[in-house]
C-alpha cells in the first residue's frame, strides 16, 4: 500500500474525532478505509457475505472503541487493519467450531492421510519447529504469538511492552531467517 503521509494523518484524526461521538467522521472513516479492508476480507475468506459481515462487525468496534485508539502506536489503518485481522480469525475460528467431522465410517475409504502423507507432514513439522528453535528468542516469540495464537502487532508490542515498529521488524526478520533455513 502506498499511505500518504496526509491520509494516514487525515484516518488518525477521523477516529479522534469518532472517539468525541463525531457521526460525520465515522463516516468519512467508512468511506476512506471500507474499500481496501473490504478487498482484504474478500481474499481472506472467499465469501462476499462473511467479507462483509467481518467489515460491518469492525466499524462497530470502531465507533464503539475509537477512545482505545493511540496513534502514537501506529496509524489509524494500522488499527483499523488489525481490529479486521482479529475480527477475520475470530470469524474463521466459529466457522471451523460449528462445522461437525463425520463420523468414522460415514464415507469409504478413510479420507485421513495416507502413512507417506503423515511422515512428509511430520518431517515438515520438524523442519518449522527446528527452524523456529534455531530463531533468536526476540524473533521467535512475536512470530509464534502472530501465527499460533492470533495476536496483531499491537497486541503482541503490548504485551512485550516492545514499540510497534521494533515488533514489525522483528517479525519480518524472524519470517526471512525460517525462509532462508527451510530452503536447506
């Protein structure tokens, strides 16, 4: 994305003023930033409605938390995108819990995975966790709280009580140091 440095200020002061109840703002906000988290929602999920409902669920976290919002954490579409992050992961999580396994024996053969499958699957899990353990402790950590259980950069620079930016960065670097060892 290429943010000029005005619209990122011009999206920080909107949820400051849909923080003091400014309806005009939050709709300006909407207009401004709908599309493009809209399109990332699209590909997240493949579906226009579930797209939609994460979209729609995230303003209305927006307007009901825009006092939480600090921008000298980051920018209003940090936020805005991570609020859509974790609305997405939740959504994703209730649909997989409401979905129901057949019972053993429903469809013939087995559709589990072959012995040869679990063994490639096995020494791929190796690979990552040998890697990952191979990672400095400051680049492992933000990826396994980002990829295992869900945390956005914000939360994750939080609870380290590491600033935003360093959490990006360490993150980016941890992601190039597991490319580089799974390519051996």
């Amino acid at each position: 994305m290429d943010d000029s440095r005005a619209e990122l200020e011009e999206g920080n002061a909107l949820v400051r003023a849909c923080a003091g109840g400014d309806r005009q703002a939050f709709h300006q906000l909407y207009l401004n930033e709908a599309p493009r988290m809209l399109a990332l929602a699209r590909r997240f999920t493949g579906e226009s409605s579930l797209a939609e409902d994460a979209l729609q669920d995230t303003f209305i976290q927006v307007w009901e938390n825009a006092r939480r919002f600090q921008s000298q954490r980051g920018s209003a579409r940090t936020w805005l995108f991570g609020l859509l992050r974790y609305r997405l992961i939740n959504q994703h999580h209730r649909s997989r819990r409401d979905t129901f396994e057949p019972l053993p024996g429903d469809q013939w053969p087995d559709p589990g995975p072959s012995p040869e499958q679990c063994s490639v699957e096995q020494d791929q899990r190796r690979a990552i966790i040998d890697c990952l353990q191979g990672l400095q402790m400051d680049r492992r950590r933000p990826i396994l709280m980002a990829f295992y259980q869900g945390f956005t950069y914000e939360q994750i620079a939080e609870t380290l009580a590491v600033p935003l930016g360093t959490i990006k960065s360490r993150v980016r670097s941890g992601l190039k140091g597991l490319q580089e060892c799974l390519r051996l």
